[in-house]
C-alpha cells in the first residue's frame, strides 16, 4: 500500500515538474517571438557572410631543362574591399582620389581602361569602338554622345564635386568606371595597381586609416625571365574582357587570363584553384575575418625545347636572312627576303613528335610585350606574327615526296619507270610548262634529286587530282597538325577548293598541284610533320610542345606526354620511303651551280661531310607570281637512323638549304 502510494506521488511530481518546464518554456517562446521578436529579426537583418575570393598562384612555365621562362615574383598590388570601403559616393571619391595621387607621386601607374584621353580637350582613343558603346551604355548616355558628354555624365553619375581639378576628375571617373567593368562586390576585390614599388607601399600603409577599403597585398606576379626564345610558343596572359567573361565559368572579370600561346592552350592546367575568406559583417561592419578554403597553386608546365638551341636556331634564320638582303656576289638573289620560319622535331624514341625548336622571323621579346604592344602590333613586318605554325605558303618541290609516296605506293611507277626531261612538258599543245632544267631520261630517285618538273608533271597527271588529294591528307596537310598552341590548317589544290574560291579547275592544274604549286598552302610545321612522317617510314606523330606537367613547386609529375601516332601509310610496294630516302640523300650532295661559294656566304653549307648523313628535299615556290618566289626545304637526319626532322621558309627569299647545316651542328652540340 505505502509502495502503491509513494509511485503515485512520484508520478504527480513527476507530471507537475514537466508542466512548469513546459510552462516556462512557452513563456521564454512567447519572450523572444513577441517580446524580443523585433530585436532578433532586426540582428539577423543586419548580420551577413560575404564570401571573398583569394587568387592562387600561376603555374610556371620552364624549358625542357628545367630553366623558367614564366614564373612569378611576390610582387605587391593594391586592391579595394568592398567590405570596408564606405558606401557614399563623397568618401569613395576622395579615397580614390588620394589612393590615385599617392600612386603617381611614385609614378606607380594605376589601372584605368576609360577609352577617353587623360586630358582636355577630351576625345575618344582610336580602335576602341566596342568599349566606347559599353561605356555609353554604363553611363546612361545617348549614342552619339561626345567624350565631354560622357566625362560630364560621369561627374554627375558618382557625384563628384566641383572643388576636384579637371584632371581629378578624369581619374576619379576612370577608375570608377573600371570599378563597373570589373564587378566591384563585397565577393569581388577590385584591383587599383599592379605591382608598385616598396616606397608607394610605405607611404599607402602610412596613410591606411584614411584609406578605408584599400589594402596593400602580396600576391604572385607574372615574371618572363627568358623573352626572346620562342615568345609566339609560350604565349601572354591578360585582363579578361567583357566579351571572354560572357563565355567563361569560374572567373571574375578581375581576373587574368591567358591570351596565347601555352598560357591559353595549358590555362586549365595553369591557372589553380582560388581559395575563399569568410567575412561575417553586423550592421555593415566587419566582425570575423577567416580564410575557410586555401588556394591550391596552378601546375607548372615543362616544354620540349632547349632555350640554347632554339635561340641557335633563331640566330641561323635571322643570319640568313641578314645575309640575304645584304649579298654582294655576282649571282646574288633573294635579296627581298623579308621573313621566315624554321621548325626542328623530334623524330625518334619517347619524344617523337617534340619540337625542338620552331623559330620565326621577324620576333619580338615577350618581356617587352606590355610596353611595346602597340608598336609590336602596328610594325608592317609583323613580328607578333608566329609564322612556324600560322605562316601558310606553297610547298613547292618539297611536295613532290607527297607525289612519290602516292605513285610508287600505289604502283603507278616503281625504279624501273622512267621519264625523259627535255626541259619542257608536250602533252598539251596549248600549255607547256617547263623545268629547271634538261635531266634526261630520269626515274624517281633523280627526280626527286634534281628536282625533276617533268617527271612529276607526268607521274602526277596520270595518277589524278584524288589520288594526290588523298596522300596529302595522310601526310597532314589541309588539317590541324594537333599542337597544342594550334595553328593554321591550310589547304590542297582540288577542284572542290577551286569551286569554293569561284576559280575556274582546269586540267593542268594537275600537274602543278603534283609540284606544289597551284593553291596548296601548308605552314613550316606542317612541313617538318611531313619531314618526321617520311623519316617515320610512314607514321605521322602529332607534333607536341608540352613534354610534362610538374605540380607548382616541379617536384612530382603530373603527367607526361607520350609520342601519338595520328596516321600510318601503308608500305604498299616495299620500295617507298626507301627509295624517297635514297632521291633525298643524294639531294643533300646536290649543289646547284649558281649557289654561292662557302666564302661569299661566309661559313661552310655543305652537308656531304656530315657524319651519317642527311636526307633533304627543297623547293622555290611562287608567292605573288612566277618571278616572286620562296625557299623551302625539309629534311631529317642521320639519313638512315633519323634523330631529327625540320623545315623552313624564307618569304621572298632563296638558297634556304644553307641553313641546315648549323641547324644539324648546333643539334649535335646539344647533344
């Protein structure tokens, strides 16, 4: 009975003790969503998180030995945080203002992109159509709204007062602007000047409490330490624009971006991961402060040439071209040379495909590319031009191995076919083209030796426009050659391309088609691909400029580019690339009589005495007419055991066979 009793007034405690928590809970609810409701509700207003992206660094970029050409320095930029600069236009103005002056006395410039003049009378700068509608359109204004419209606009626009000089308020309006084009948030720091000297750091730390919103941060800025070798290949980087930021995902328009070159093919490898701070604000002022994700470095890239060689191929095609346009001898020719290029590949082993060297003519240096860009670009000899992969030519008799390969695979001729050379070509009546020379009664290997028209003018007719159509697609021409950095595709005469530029076909297109003449336009690197492909026996590797990628410190590999084989001819007769090899070793040995002596050029050219042996083929295309011509070759060497493919083009030029000796030395001094 008394345990009956004692558990029901366990239970009665038990029950009265629950009721009053609960009791009291309901009133601590009613508390704070009647009482104090309006008071949490107005702190959550005014509480916030902003998320601030944190650059990471760019991946460097180095030669194939390890020496870096692109990396970066701790360099220091002035930025503005949203979070902390103040929110009327006044304060913004004079903050900039100063910011601005500071910057100047130290002759740091700051980054202002306004397409208007610095100073009065204002006008628009030149070529700047499409940022001139944007700004138009920024500032509300009417289309035909003059420069001064637009600096008034401005003025009104960030109410900027009267008592600031002309000149300040062009600077306040530029850099307000920039702040639009840019997506200045609380997410998006806006970055004011790049890299600007100790002193100009000192003296914007000094006057921080003054600057509300603007920081002086260490960031990783963009160093070329080798320009002048292979700038075309290694490439720029720069400011995104409006237009790139509609198609990109996961940049801001403050970013940088690469432009060119390895710095745009390899910008996903380069570029890293950004890292995030979380900023927590209270009534618009900063409360915590946190980096929450680290930015992870972009990978470092190692390319495939050595800077010592490729800068000796540079130097033997601007030597050549120098000897060229300066010749004294009797037979001189050539002397309009103008430009060139020269493309050196790897043909054998894990690397084949890797280019050595890809030089052209005019250059420029790529640490001087900021500064000089607009002269660079308005030079009439166009030294941004990269004509190693973009320069499109005829190929001229360097094609007649695309010819030999397509007959003698095909077996409309093998060594026993011969044709006789009489200097000019009779089966038509009306048209008769001729040849360099009287070569007899010749088969392939002295045609391809003498550089035979004839012989080439009658193989290709009988074989037809297909067929040789077709063997120039094997070889890669008409196509992308696969280099990361791209390039021109060009293209193969053929009635369809005659079609597709309204010219009229007619039957002796044929035989010029089968010389390298006619509309056929291939670049220099496509050139050392057919070189590689004949050296190959038939296996067209892509050619390819990244060798490996290194993690951002180049101490763990990432991956590693092995050779890739896009294409193999068939070896149909047995005989073909042998005996294509065997025309173009005796070419190496062949001097034409009118070529200079070893003194007038001033160094030896012969390849006759170059242990193992070389394989060439050249060419004297037509550029604008039959009396303007190029010089072409390609080649590979030791002739038998290939280590080395090249080509080269000089424009308007001649006797371009004279460089492959050096280019041959210079890769056994590497060596």
């Amino acid at each position: 009975m008394l345990k009956k009793i004692s558990e029901i007034v366990r239970t009665f405690l038990f029950v009265a003790l629950t009721l009053t928590l609960f009791g009291l809970g309901v009133i601590r609810l009613m508390k704070i969503q009647v009482v104090d409701g309006g008071d949490y509700a107005d702190e959550a207003l005014l509480t916030r998180t902003a998320l601030q992206v944190i650059n990471s660094p760019r991946g460097e970029i180095t030669d194939v030995t390890g020496r870096r050409l692109v990396s970066n320095k701790v360099g220091y930029n002035v930025i503005t945080e949203k979070a902390f600069f103040p929110t009327d236009n006044a304060s913004q103005n004079r903050i900039i203002n100063d910011t601005a002056n500071i910057l100047t006395s130290f002759d740091a410039p700051f980054i202002d992109s306004l397409p208007i003049t610095k100073t009065r009378p204002y006008s628009f700068l030149p070529d700047r159509e499409s940022d001139i509608a944007k700004l138009r359109k920024n500032i509300n204004v009417q289309p035909y709204a003059t420069a001064s419209d637009c600096i008034e606009a401005m003025k009104l626009k960030f109410e900027i007062a009267d008592s600031y000089t002309a000149d300040e308020v062009r600077t306040i309006s530029g850099i307000r602007h920039e702040m639009i084009l840019r997506s200045f948030s609380l997410e998006n720091t806006y970055t004011f000047a790049e890299d600007i000297p100790l002193e100009a750091v000192a003296k914007l730390k000094e006057n921080t409490y003054r600057l509300d919103g603007i920081d002086v941060i260490a960031e990783a800025i963009r160093v070329v330490n080798i320009g002048d070798a292979a700038p075309h290949l290694i490439g720029t980087t720069g400011a995104i624009t409006a237009d790139e930021y509609e198609s990109l995902e996961g940049y801001a328009l403050n970013d940088s971006l690469g432009k060119s070159g390895i710095e745009l093919a390899l910008e996903p490898e380069l570029r890293g991961t950004k890292g995030i701070r979380t900023f927590t604000m209270y009534d618009g002022n900063v409360i915590s402060d946190e980096i929450t994700t680290d930015a992870v470095p972009g990978h470092s890239i190692k390319l495939t040439f050595d800077v010592a060689y490729q800068r000796e191929v540079q130097k033997t095609l601007e030597s050549h071209i120098s000897w060229l346009q300066n010749q004294t001898h009797m037979n001189k020719k050539g002397e309009a040379a103008t430009a060139g290029a020269i493309v050196v590949l790897d043909a054998a082993g894990d690397n084949n495909g890797a280019v050595l060297a890809a030089a052209t003519y005019p250059t420029y240096n790529l640490a001087d590319y900021k500064t000089d860009y607009a002269a660079l670009n308005a030079d009439p000899s166009l030294p941004l031009y990269n004509r190693a992969t973009s320069g499109l030519y005829r190929p001229g008799s360097t094609f007649k191995t695309v010819t030999a390969t397509a007959a003698l695979n095909e077996g409309y001729i093998d060594l026993d076919t011969t044709i006789v050379c009489n200097n000019v070509y009779h089966y038509w009546s009306d048209y008769q083209p001729r040849c360099t020379g009287w070569h007899g009664r010749i088969n392939v290997i002295t045609a391809i030796e003498k550089s035979c028209n004839i012989f080439f003018y009658e193989v290709g007719r009988v074989m037809g426009i297909d067929l040789i159509d077709r063997y120039a697609d094997y070889y890669g021409f008409g196509q992308a050659t696969g280099l990361e950095t791209g390039g021109a595709a060009g293209w193969v005469a053929s009635p369809a391309l005659f079609e597709q530029k309204n010219l009229d076909w007619q039957a002796g297109l044929v035989v010029q088609a089968a010389i390298g003449q006619s509309e056929t336009n291939v670049t220099p690197m496509q050139l050392a691909v057919l070189a590689s492909t004949l050296a190959n026996d038939g296996k067209r590797y892509r050619p390819h400029l990244v060798d490996s990628i290194y993690d951002y410190n180049l101490n763990t590999l990432v991956s590693k580019t092995a050779p890739e084989v896009l294409f193999e001819i068939p070896e149909k007769s047995g005989i073909t690339f042998s005996s294509i090899r065997d025309g173009m070793k005796r070419a190496a040995n062949f001097t034409a009589y009118s070529y200079p002596n070893e003194e007038q050029y001033g160094k030896s050219y012969l390849l006759s005495d170059i242990p193992g042996g070389v394989a060439i083929k050249t060419g004297t295309p037509q550029m604008t007419s039959a009396e303007d011509t190029g010089s072409a070759f390609i080649g590979y060497y030791p002739a038998d055991n290939p280590e080395i493919a090249f080509a080269g083009f000089i424009e308007h030029g001649e006797w371009s066979k004279l460089m492959i000796r050096e280019i041959i030395e210079n890769y056994i001094k590497r060596s």
